[in-house]
C-alpha cells in the first residue's frame, strides 16, 4: 500500500506507521470479538440457564448486565483512550475482556455469570473506542482510510450474523460454556499482535484531567436511559420504574450536556457532536441499528421456532445478509467513498436496506427462504454494508486527534442504545400484535393442532407488524442522511494531522 502512501505530502501515514495494514488485522480482530460476543451469548443463553439455574425472571441480566455496562461506560471509556493512549487501552481492553471472558465459561452460579457479563461490558467499553480511535489516527490517506474502513465496518455489520453461526456450532456440538472461553484466544492473539506492531502516532493524547462531573452524570445518564428501554420491553412502557429511569435519564443528560458546555476540559466536547454532519452520523446510525437489532430477533425465532431450524441452520441461514455487508461495505462502498458525497451511499444505502425490510413485511408461516428471506437479507446486507463504511469514517474524520477516542465511543455509544430501543420498542410492538391477533382468531380454532397453529400465525403476524415499524426507521435514517450529511467527498477535505491541532476545513467530514 506504499504508493497511496506516496501520492502527496498531507496523505502520508505517519512515519513509524508502515504496519499499519498489519495493525489493521489486529484491529478487525479484536472487533469482530466484541460484535460475536453481542450474539454468540444469545444463542448460548438457554443451556446456561438451565445448567446455572437461572430464573425466567432473571435470565435477561446475562444480556442487561453487559449491555448497562458497555453502554453506560463507552464515553469514559473512549476518553480514557485520548488520556492513557489508544495502543494502552486498547490492550488493556483486550486482557480484561478475556479475564470476563474466562470467568463466564467457568461460571458456577446465576451470580457469577452477571458479574462476568458486566466485567466484558466494562472492557468493551474501553476496548470498541480504542480499536476505532485507532484506524482513526493511523489511516490518513484517503483511499487507504476506505479501504481499511470498509474492512471494519464490514467487520462491525457482519459479526453478529457470523456469531450465530459460531455459537450455534458451539452450543450443539460442545458446550455454551466455549461460546465465552471461544473469546481468550481470539483476545491473546489480538493483544499480542497489537502490542508488537501498532505504533500510535506521537502528539494525539489530551492530557487534560478528566471531568469527573461529566463521567457521573454520562455514565448514569446512559445507563438508565439503556435499562429503560431493557425494563419497557419486560415490564411495559406504563410499569413505574421504567417511566422513572426515562425522566432520570433526560434529567441526567440535560445536566450532562450543560456541564460540558461550562467545564474546562469536558468529557465530551460539544463540538464533536454539534457538528452537523458528525450530528447527522450519529443519530442516522443509531436509527438504523433500532431495526437491524429487531430484525435480528425475530428472524433467529422466526427461523427456530416458526420453521424448526437447528442453531446451526439459523446461523447459516443469516449468512446471504453477510455476504451483502461484506460487498456493501468493501466493494460498493470503498469504491465509491473517494468519489461521491457520503450522503449519496448513505442515504440509498439506507434505502435498499428498507426495501429488503418492506419485503419481510410479507412474512407468512410457509413462506420460502429463497424466494422471500434470501433476496430480503441481500438487501438488507447490501444497503447497511454501503451505508454502514462511510458513516463509520466520517464519524472521526475531521476532529481534532486529542477527541479521536470520545468521537469514536459517540458512534459506538449510537449503536449501543440503538440495538436497546430497537429490541425493547420492536419486541413490544411485535408482541402487542401477536396478543391482539390471537385473541381475535383463538375462538374460532377448535381443536389443539387449531390452536397450535393460530398461535404460530399470531408470532409471526407480531414480527411483520414491527418490521413495517423498522421500514419507516430506516426510511427516516436515509432522510436524516440526505438532509444533514452534506460533506463533500471523504477525501476532499483534509484529516486531522497527529499534531493536536484539527486542520481547518471548511465542512468537516463526518465519517469515520
């Protein structure tokens, strides 16, 4: 890669950097780690209840306990990258994400494995900052940075399809106890890679002490904001305690954003999300990731229960949408970031995802994996994997090199609370309709395979009544897109230099 690295004095990579494209293996790794974890578990959750005891009631702290954690702790977590360096975190992530790892393959108790859960949620919350912050600060050129970002982001979409796979193989044929311990050598290898070649670049640290006002007020903000939505999709929008934890959390993030505005140096500098393409990235993501997270769900049921595939054959069955994200964001969008605006892939990225998601609306109990599910999760594939790569190098395009690390968890920090309102506000949504189908159909069912049946078509009546919700959301991603995303191409405008000064441009690029 070494003439891209030639073509012009500004678009070199820091001196010191030749491993980069080496680093970059290191980088995809340890995130694909982090992506699989988020659906390797999934799968893995009812043999490790029954093997645990864990209560129905208590079972969705394997997922909540993370999802706080990770959530709550991503803006810490990303300025602590910027304070210690992102090479340090990043392998500290990596070991502590391990150690979690080990201690929820070896959980004896319901206990136990909350806490392991919460630990990965701690260090994935320093870790997905570091890895982004990263690719962020040794990527300059900008034909390399698509390349390299097309890879991750391709990594980033893809992950959690592969993670089925992974952890249906092993959950069937081992033990739910490998989908944890599976984590440790995927994080020794990572760690040890980064630690012999990823050279940071000198004079991106912002060594300012950290605004402990701002980590209280973020941190709790986010946390109640993430076990609202987890709490709504148990309990429902009216229980007590999820109203609570909402007024909390705006109360919370109201104080958040005026501390920051008044502090010295904020954990969270306004700029870095009042700009109006980094502003538009970020909420044109999170909407997006609301109905992938939904889709997720009620496809993996859809398939198991409705149709009666193994694990496995689920796992299998996601891979088309893969092989999508994989083009979409390496071929497509790569190809293309250099050369067109980024709202010109976001938004008709977004858009193909919406037909492929229009398409499952139509979903029936026999409906056909190949003429209905296959072109539906290409699609869908296609357009996110085209959508997903710019939005994911103009998020950290263009700011300064000390905010690399808070600018990078803002794009996890959408995701994150993202896939918590898309699984509670889908799930709700698919459940009320379910509830009211049944209940209008069930008298006229006579006998128990009657019954039987009407409750399948009850299930899956909820699933295609949400995805017409999800088809608006990622109709109103692409309009964000197209409204506020107005940055010329990517690599028309300078990127921030490794000095710690943010290079004048007149539109700053949000996508990274």
């Amino acid at each position: 890669m070494s003439e891209a690295a030639l073509k012009a004095p500004g678009a070199a990579a820091p001196s010191g950097d030749a491993n980069r494209w080496k680093a970059l293996v290191f980088i995809a790794l340890a995130q694909l780690m982090v992506v699989l974890d988020a659906t390797i578990v999934n799968i893995a959750l009812p043999s490790a209840q029954t093997d645990l005891g864990i209560s129905d009631g208590n079972r969705q702290w394997v997922v909540t306990a993370y999802a706080l954690a990770f959530g709550g702790l991503l803006l810490f977590g990303g300025r602590i990258a910027d304070l210690w360096g992102r090479k340090r975190a990043f392998v500290l992530g990596l070991a502590g994400f391990a150690a979690a790892s080990a201690l929820g393959g070896a959980a004896t108790t319901g206990a136990m494995m909350f806490g392991a859960r919460a630990l990965q949620g701690v260090f994935g919350a320093l870790l997905a900052p570091a890895a982004l912050s990263l690719l962020a600060v040794m990527f300059t050129d900008a034909k390399e940075r698509a390349k390299a970002f097309g890879i991750y982001g391709a990594i980033a979409g893809g992950g959690g399809a592969v993670g089925l796979i992974l952890g249906g193989f092993l959950t069937e044929y081992l033990d739910w106890r490998w989908t944890f311990f599976v984590n440790v050598p995927f994080a020794v290898v990572a760690a040890a890679g980064a630690y012999f070649v990823i050279r940071e670049p000198e004079g991106g640290r912002n060594r300012n002490p950290l605004d402990i006002p701002g980590v209280l007020l973020s941190t709790l903000g986010l946390v109640a904001l993430v076990y609202g939505f987890t709490r709504a999709e148990s309990d429902g929008w009216g229980d007590a305690v999820t109203v609570s934890m909402f007024v909390a959390s705006v109360v919370l993030l109201v104080a958040f954003a005026i501390v920051e505005s008044k502090v010295k140096a904020p954990l969270l500098p306004l700029r870095v999300v009042t700009d109006r393409n980094r502003g538009g990235i970020y909420l044109s993501l999170g909407l997006a990731i609301i109905g992938m997270f939904g889709l997720f769900l009620f496809l993996t049921y859809y398939l198991q229960v409705v149709k009666g595939y193994s694990p496995v054959k689920t796992g299998f069955a996601f891979l088309p949408m893969v092989a999508g994200m994989i083009t979409g964001s390496t071929q497509i969008g790569t190809r293309l970031m250099t050369r067109v605006p980024a709202r010109l892939l976001m938004g008709p990225g977004f858009l193909v995802a919406a037909i492929g998601m229009l398409l499952l609306t139509q979903l029936e109990i026999d409906s056909s994996y190949g003429a209905l599910l296959l072109p539906a999760m290409v699609l869908l594939g296609l357009g996110m994997g085209t959508a997903f790569m710019p939005a994911m190098s103009l998020a950290t395009q263009g700011v300064e090199p000390r905010d690399a690390g808070v600018a990078s968890a803002m794009v996890n920090t959408s995701q994150q609370v993202g896939g918590a309102i898309g699984t509670a506000l889908l799930n709700t949504i698919a459940a009320s309709a379910t509830t009211s189908y049944i209940k209008d159909h069930i008298a006229g069912a006579a006998s128990k395979p009657q019954q039987q049946l009407v409750m399948l078509q009850g299930q899956v009546h909820g699933y295609s009544a949400a995805i017409w919700f999800a088809v608006g959301i990622l109709a109103a991603a692409a309009l964000i897109a197209f409204t506020f995303v107005n940055a010329g191409r990517p690599g028309s405008n300078p990127v921030a230099s490794g000095s710690g000064v943010e290079d004048e441009v007149p539109v700053p690029v949000v996508a990274h």
